[in-house]
C-alpha cells in the first residue's frame, strides 16, 4: 500500500512537472509572438510622442498653473498640493503605470508596452525640463509669458500632437483612456462622455483646491484645443468624402468617374426599397474640391440618381 501511494505521489509529481513545462513553453512562444508585434518605427514615434507631449505641458501649461486633462491633468494637481519631493514626472507614472496594467488583458500586450514606454519617456522628458536643463518654468512659460490663452491654445496643441501620435502608433500616453474603454459601457455611457465627466470633476477640484475659477477655464479651452489635435492626428490629415450613388446605369457612371478623377470605386448590388427595382450602389472616394465636378458627371448619366456624401477620416492603401 504504501508503495501504491509512493507511485501515486510520484506520478502526480511527474504531472506538475510536465505541466509546468508546457506552461513555460506557452509563455516563451507568447512572449515571442508579442516581442514581433512591437515595432522599432512605433517605439521611436511613440518617443517622439513622450518628447512632445513633455514640451507642451512643461513649457506653456506648467508654468502658468493650467491643467491638462485626464490622469495628466490630477497628476499636475498633485505637484502642486503636495510635499516637493513628489513631483509632476513622479505621478505620472505612480498612476498611470498601475492603470495601464489593470487594463492589460482588455486592451492587450503590446498596447500596454507601448502605453507604459510613453509615459516613461513623457515623465523622464517632464522632469529633464523642469529640473535639469537650464530653463526656468517656475512662474511663467519661457516662450508664452503668462498670457494663459496663448498658454493653453499652444498647451493643447502640442501636448494634442503628442497624445494623437501615441494613438496613432499603437498606444496612449494617459491612463484615462484605458478607464474610458473599461468602465464606459459598464455604467451606461459613452467613451467621449466619460472622459468629459471626468474633466469637468477634476477641473471642478482644481478650483475648489485652487479657490479661483481662472485658470480651470482655461484648461477647458485647453482640453477642447488638445482633444481637437488629437482628432486631426489620429484620423488623418487626408480628408476627403466617400460618394455612395444609387443608379440604375452604374457601369456608365463607374467609367466616367474613372476616367474624370483617375481612380476606381466599387459597385455593389442593390434593390429599391419603394420600388423593388434592381440597383448599384456606387461608392467613390473623391476630395472636398472634386464633389461638384462628380455631382455633374452623375446627373449628366442619370438625373434620377441619388448621391449621399459622408465623411471619411483617413484613407490607407495597401502598397504591398
């Protein structure tokens, strides 16, 4: 019996080994697959990114006593209600680190690198700034003065640049849109709508803390400023409209529009939903300059054609 149960241990021991094995094995081909995934362009725009956003949040927003939004905007509070030796670049990544964490598996590995690398070099830029580099951001901006509209238009465009290029290249530099992704939907409202309430609470604080209402508005026209320069970074700066045509004479619309604007669109079948006709849809891709020039050419095929113009954000082509 006892051997029985030396065998049982044994074989149960045997087991966990093997398990524990294919656990390390899953986790060097994981950590491969992720280590692909990152890429050296996006590290060095994502710092880029840290540089810029350190910039114009040290050099316009900090001196005068603005306040950026999200986690970025309660750490730069916190500088200024506590001790000296917690500083702004400390916060930045004693909050935002833990909350990009939290929100590992949600928004995954890669992300998480990206977000986390950003804002290292966001607080190592912050505090090269203010404490290393012989500029003097104590009391007013080195290139603004204390004039705050100027102080928080060009606060949230450069800090604005720096946060749509964390987007864009695959991460965020604050943590509060990783709060936004998680609990938005879970209390029932949108990703915008969160972040605005938590904005106007903070900025809320800010004034209770500060006891004057000045600068808080000023950091709301520096939030919309910012939040406007994100929107232009991460949705593109090729603008342009996608034309959706419903006609009966698709092939002959098609080719005139390809040889007009030296581009193709796409045709898609379609039945009138008063009618019951068979139709084509057409989407083309055209520029805010070339939409007269198409409603033209439509009309000229068929009159009865109807055009539905929508905006598109950003164009990609594949060039492999």
């Amino acid at each position: 019996m006892r051997d029985c149960i030396t065998y049982i241990e044994k074989n149960t021991w045997v087991k966990v080994e093997r398990g524990a094995i294919m656990s390390k094995t899953r986790t060097k081909i994981s950590l491969r697959s992720t280590l692909k995934e990152i890429r050296p362009v996006n590290i060095l725009m994502l710092f880029i990114a840290g540089i810029i956003n350190s910039f114009g949040v040290t050099m316009f927003l900090f001196p005068v006593k603005l306040y950026d939004s999200g986690i970025s905007g309660l750490s730069m509070l916190l500088d200024q209600l506590t001790p000296d030796c917690l500083t702004l670049s400390l916060f930045l990544i004693i909050i935002n680190v833990p909350i990009f964490v939290f929100g590992l598996k949600r928004q995954g590995v890669t992300f998480t690198i990206y977000s986390i690398f950003a804002v290292v070099v966001y607080s190592l830029a912050s505090f090269m700034i203010m404490d290393v580099l012989p500029v003097d951001v104590s009391f007013i901006s080195p290139l603004a003065g204390s004039d705050l509209l100027l102080c928080a238009v060009f606060g949230g465009v450069i800090s604005g640049v720096g946060s749509g290029m964390t987007i864009r290249f695959g991460g965020a530099i604050d943590g509060i849109d990783v709060l936004s992704v998680i609990f938005a939907r879970r209390i029932g409202i949108s990703i915008g709508t969160f972040v605005m309430l938590f904005n106007t609470l903070l900025y809320t604080i800010c004034g209770i803390a500060i006891q004057s209402w000045i600068l808080p508005l000023y950091s709301i026209v520096t939030y919309y400023v910012g939040s406007r320069t994100v929107d232009f970074i991460t949705e593109g700066f090729d603008r342009a409209k996608c034309a959706m045509i419903v006609t009966v004479k698709a092939n002959e619309i098609s080719d005139a529009l390809s040889e007009h604007f030296e581009s193709s669109g796409t045709i898609v079948k379609a039945i009138g939903g008063y009618s019951k006709e068979d139709k084509e849809i057409i989407c083309f891709i055209v520029n805010r300059f070339q939409i007269n020039k198409l409603k033209n050419i439509v009309h000229d095929i068929d009159k009865g054609a109807f055009i539905s113009l929508q905006d598109v954000a950003d164009i990609i082509k594949n060039h492999e």
